[in-house]
DNA sequence: GGGTTTGACGCAAACGATTTCACAACAGGG
DNA sequence: CCCTGTTGTGAAATCGTTTGCGTCAAACCC
C-alpha cells in the first residue's frame, strides 16, 4: 500500500537508484528515463519520506525557533520574518516558546539535537548557560537574536542609538527632567538602551538623576507603577522614555488616571512600535525596530550558512540594523493630525533586502 | 565519533536491541542490565536520533499548525494554545504561514504528508479545496479550527451567540439603528456573527436594515472606510458592531476625526477580545473567544486522536466553546472607571480544561 | 577496428533506530 | 532427571532513502 521510491521505480522499470536520482535531477540518468520515472512518480502520488532521506544526508531541512512568547507582539512579527523566509528556501520552522526560562530553552536545544535539525534561531535568556554551552561542543548553528553570545552570530538593532533618539527627541522639545522606565538592566538589550539614554543626557549638559530610573519587568503593570511612583515625587519628570510599548502602555494608563494631558503636561516615549503604539490614545511615539527584517536577516544567516557552510575559523558575524524614531501625538500633538489612514502590520510581509544593515 | 545505539550498547556490553529497550524502558530487560545502559548512555551523552526513530516507527512526534498569519494577535494566540499542548505532550510543533492563500495552504499540507508529521491544525480559508480532497483520501489527521470542513473534526466558539450577545448589549442600551461592519460573509464565522446579529434585531422586533451592514475586509481601513458610509447616510447609525476588533480600531478612529464621542454619541462593540480592545481609547467592549483555549483544545483533541486511535467508522467531533461580552467604555462609560490594572495577555498561560466545553 | 572515453544504469551498502523471533539460562514440578 | 514455562538477551530484518562503485554498451579517436 506504502508508496515508495522503490514502487515507482517498478513501475518505471528502473532500478531505485536511477528513480531517487532522476527526482531529484541529479545528473546521471537520461533523458527518456527520467521522464518515465516522472510520470510513474505523478501517478502513483509518490511523496518523498523525509525522514528516510533525513537519515541518509543528516540534513532535514527545518529550523527551529526558540522565543520567549509567541503572543508578544514584538516576537510574532520577527517570527513572521523568519518562518517567510525558511519556507521560501525549503526549511521548515519549528517553533517554541520558552517563556524567558533556561529550563525549557534547555529543552528546545535537546529537541534541536534530537531531531537534528540544521539550525536554531535563538532568542536566549541569558548569554551563559549550560545548553549553550552544550550547544557550542555539539557545533550546533545558532544564530542569536538581540543577545551577544561569545563565538555566535548575532542580528540586533542598534539600541544604544535608539535609547539616545528618544531621549534626544524629548531633549529637544524642551524636557530637561526625563524618566526612564525598563525591564531588568542586566539584558543587553536594556543596558544599550538605558546607556544610550544616559549618554544623550549627558551630551546635552543634563545631569542623570537615579531617582527617575524605574528598573522592573517589561509588564504593563511595571510602567503602572512606576509611573505613580515618579508622579509622587517632589519635582516630577515632565517626560518618561520607556524602553517597551507594554510599558508605555501602562504609563499613559496612569496619567490617565491621574487627567494629566499627554503629551502637555507630560510626554511619553515608547519602543519597538509595536501597533500599541499606533492604537494607543494617544498614539505612542516609539523607536522602531525593523522586527520582521530582524527575523528575515537571522533565517538568512543561518540558512547560507548551513547550506554553504563556513571557512573556519571564522569571525562570528553581527549585523546591526539601525533603529528609526517614529514621532506621534505623545510628544508632538500636531504630528499625526492629518494623517488619517492607520497602518497595522497585520499581514503582509515587508520586502527584505540587504540594505540598511551593515556587518561588523 | 557520532554517538549512536550502538556505542551505547557496546559500552554496556550488551547488543543494541536490549539498549534499546532499556533506553525507552520497555519490557523484556534486566534490572541491572538497564541500569548499566542507562548509565552508559548517560556517561557518553546519548541522545536518539529522531529520523531514525520516526523512519522505523513512522511517528514523528509532530504536529503542524498551519493558520493565516501569527502576526494577527488572534492567531498568535491559538498558536501559544497549540504549543503549549504540544511540547507537554512532546510534540514538537512546526508553524506555517498561509495568509489564507490556498496555494500555501497546498504547500504546507505536502510537507505535512512528506515529513510524515502526525497531524495538523488548520485554520482552513475555505471548506473546500483539493488539498482538503488529498488529506482526505491519505487519512491524515487533521482538526480545524473555526472553519468546519465535512468530515473532520472541528473546534470553535459559538459566533452565532457571540453576535447575539453583542447586538442584544446593544439593544438592551437604547439602541435600535445598529450598523453590522464585517469581513466577507462567506466564512462560516462570520456568516454566524452577522446571522446573530440578524436574530437579536428580529428578536427585539427590529427590521433589519441592509444599508446599515458593510461587508468587505477584516483590515482597519475596512472599517475606516465603511464608518464614513454610514454616517453619510440620511438617517447614521447609532451604534456600530464590527465582527473584528481590528475592524473597530479603524471604527474609532474616524469617530474620533468625526469628533464623535464614544459611546455617547456612537457606541461601537469589537469582536475577539484581543488587546487591542483593551489599549484603544475608548477600551472597546468586544466578545472575547477562549483564544489559547481553542488552540489547546484542537491540539489535545489531535494528540489524542494520534495516540488512541479512532474507532472506525467515527463520527467527526465538535467543541463549541462559549464566547464572552466583555463590557468596556466603547458601549458604557462608568463601566471601566474604577479598574487601574490592566491585564494585557502578553504572557503566560491560561489554565485549561474541559470546562466551558461542549461536545456535539 | 582496437582501445579508450563517456554516460546511463543497477547492485548493494549504508544511515540509526525498532522489533520479531529464536535461543539460552534457569527455575520449579512431576 | 526430564519437561515445561518464564525471563533475559542477541542476531538479523526492516523502515525508505542516498550514494559509491562496478558494469556495460555506445560513441569516439586515430
């Protein structure tokens, strides 16, 4: 009942060898035969067993994708970018979520040994730990997102530039007393930003004042709070940079609460624009990062590696993808008054090329 | 240099098949001879080839999700459902893109069928295809979501209720010319949604009014676009029931160019519950579909189905979960004032069980 | 026309596991 | 002491491909 190679080449009347190769016109076999053995293969319905071949070539043609939540915004849209690009060159892409803990992250490695896939696109909690370790023995192809890992390439967005953008941007609408509010500084990611913010400060003869950084989780609830705390403070920030949409969001939900008008009594700055920032009222100004290119840039690096392997030893490669300040009403009311269409990525892919990225 | 079977079962001076049993203890070997395989595998860091294992066993372990796009926070929710499932169950998942094209939905049910994956969940665009025809005839394992496909097993909410409750909210508020936005009606969802809708007018012995419905896309724009028809005409709407909640975010946004105010001079329901309701200002009321609930159930139902078996001839199975109106300020002002928090979905995982399901 | 190159094709050995079956070894019962 | 049943173990077939190598005929060269 099972539909083999070796049933079309029956069929055919050539030998399974001749059948495996002239699917896969691979040279070898004539012209006259391979057709035959074609049309044998189209009516019997012959699908190839990808397991089997996996078997004999070690190569299975799929990819995984190890990311904190699927359901957050930011790591959909660069999931799209990864999965549109492996389906376009033939991988498939295993996806999991690993919810920021080692453990499971730890558990998507094995799998990735286990099933022998060709890479993992990796979105890592921590730049030490045990399985990448593991994975850097195994000579696993790792292509790491947004987290430096020794001795493995990295795409990430500038996020020194993007912290200094926003902070310059509020500089420059007058704000000398500017909030911070992010996730936890021990992330890269976070640092930059945090660094970047401090450094625009500086370069503009602004004194950073600690008791306006609110370090917490990237949680709506974190910006909440500490929004009310930075509120209650005797001389209060007239401007918050917060380094996520999710926190942003929170923040305007507390000067809501509290009638303060954004951004006239106070501005508010996000990032990654997500589509919160679009949807928001008002809507977010926030540093975008080009999120499905950031997906699209790390598939492609991974799959040309694997398919075309690598002079070693070899520089791991790092491509930096500039950031873009994207202003809205949160900051400059006038600013979207006239721009009447909304423009949510819902669907659709972005074009992708190599420019605006540069190698490092 | 590789580490197989048979290195392990060499170091355990044993032959690979009793390694075998020992490794996935299975019947038929020694306590102690176990305990020296186990130990062998250990100390070489053993891990089993899956290709191997699937090729012989023709499992893999694996289930596809095919849905439209996981950039739309519905969808990407459903996925975490899935996945969430899958990995507990030590499946893997892989994730594929259709944007509700058929030619892509092809694609991904060929891979399905040559990587020989265990099953699928499908958000089908339509009910009736070839590839649909193809799985069919191969007896693959298929659940679909939303979209009932003869023959096959069918996970969904009641959307027929959920129009029901949005309108009838509506009514029960004063109003009596309610506007319907939608996608196109040819999905049976959102057929049920606008047959809802329908029923509750009548219901209350309300005409319907045809002018007042718009059929065209799921986007924004679309509803954008169909708010300035309707409040063009002779005699707008008061109120308005976009069957998306991506449909009501363009909603409000040409209120809010209109200086209408929400919900006092319109009032506007959404559909799905998707944060989206939760950012926009005014929050909009929509009906709320068990998201991740849906995603779990479809997957459970399919691993189920791939571990029991069926007995044949069965007849398809299907879950209607119950939709929820969540009530926010878009319908009534008073009704948010006093909740500070907000509960963005961004993360973690909802319990699940069979409560709130119905079998049919 | 003999020798050599070429190209098409088949044989059979992998790939790394699972599983069937046969066979020891050993115990207990008659 | 033989027979039977139980339990643990190993040899070998198998899953469906790919691929190295050998064969053979046709084509080519001088």
């Amino acid at each position: 009942m099972a539909v083999g190679l070796r049933e079309v080449a029956q069929r055919a009347g050539v030998s399974t060898a001749a059948a495996s190769r002239a699917l896969r016109n691979y040279p070898g076999v004539g012209a006259e035969t391979k057709a035959r053995v074609l049309r044998a293969a189209r009516e019997i319905g012959y699908e190839p067993n990808l397991a089997a071949r996996s078997l004999r070539t070690s190569r299975t043609h799929s990819i995984g994708l190890v990311i904190p939540d699927i359901m957050n915004p930011f790591f959909s849209e660069v999931a799209r970018g990864v999965g549109d690009v492996a389906s376009q060159r033939g991988y498939s892409l295993l996806l999991g979520n690993s919810d920021g803990e080692v453990a499971k992250e730890e558990e998507f490695v094995n799998l990735l040994l286990r099933r022998k896939m060709d890479g993992l696109v990796f979105f890592a909690a921590t730049s030490v730990s045990r399985h990448i370790d593991r994975a850097r023995a195994k000579d696993l192809r790792l292509v790491l997102i947004d987290r430096k890992v020794a001795g493995f390439d990295l795409v990430r967005t500038d996020n020194e530039k993007g912290g200094v953008a926003a902070t310059r941007h509020l500089i420059e609408l007058g704000h000398t007393r500017i909030a911070l509010i992010s996730g936890r500084l021990d992330l890269g990611t976070r640092r930059d930003r945090y660094n970047g913010y401090r450094e625009a400060l500086i370069q503009a003869g602004i004194v950073p004042d600690l008791t306006l950084v609110h370090e917490g989780s990237v949680k709506s609830d974190h910006g909440y709070e500490a929004t009310q705390a930075l509120l209650a403070l005797p001389s209060p920030p007239t401007a918050i940079f917060a380094t996520t949409d999710t926190i942003a969001v929170g923040v305007l939900l507390a000067l809501e609460e509290r009638r303060l008008r954004v951004p006239e009594d106070i501005a508010v700055v996000g990032y990654d624009n997500t589509y919160l920032a679009m949807i928001s009222r008002p809507r977010l100004t926030s540093v975008a990062q080009p999120k499905q290119q950031m997906g699209q840039w790390a598939a492609t690096f991974l799959i040309d590696w694997i398919e075309q392997g690598r002079a070693e030893p070899h520089e791991p490669v790092e491509v930096v993808l500039e950031p873009r300040l994207v202003v809205r009403e949160s900051t400059m009311p006038q600013v979207m008054a006239d721009r009447s269409r909304l423009d949510l990525p819902l669907s659709g892919a972005v074009p992708f090329g190599p420019s605006g990225a540069r190698g490092a």
